[in-house]
C-alpha cells in the first residue's frame, strides 16, 4: 500500500468510528428513556399490594397496574 491509500483508509476509518460513535449515543438515550419509564411504573405500588389495599372496591374483572418484574 501506498502512503495515498493509507491516508484515505484511514479517513474512511475515522468517518466510520464517528458514525459508531453517534450511534451509540442514540442507542444510549433510547435505552435511558426505556429505564425512565419502568422506574416510573414501579413507583406505584405492585400487584400484590394493590389487590391488598383495594380488594373490596375492585371488580374482579380489572388487572392490576404496577407490576415490576416483568
């Protein structure tokens, strides 16, 4: 290889770690707003303690919400 083919491997090298890089920083974001979301769902209280606290006003038809471990 010539000193010319270097300097244009490594140029599209350089273009294709940048592109890696921005990539990454999208799959970054995505992923903490997916962890975002399920903190805020185990906030309320799990499945559970739902059925606990509110066993006699809740028809037996309705799932509960706020389930954690999935």
């Amino acid at each position: 290889m010539d000193r010319g083919q270097c300097f244009v491997m490594s140029a599209q090298a350089r273009a294709a770690k940048e592109r890696h890089q921005e990539e990454l920083q999208q799959l970054h974001a995505l992923r903490a707003a997916a962890i975002d979301t399920r903190e805020k769902r185990c906030l309320t209280p799990s499945a559970p303690e739902q059925a606990e606290q509110s066993s006699s006003s809740r028809p037996a038809t309705q799932m509960p919400r706020g389930r954690c471990g999935l």
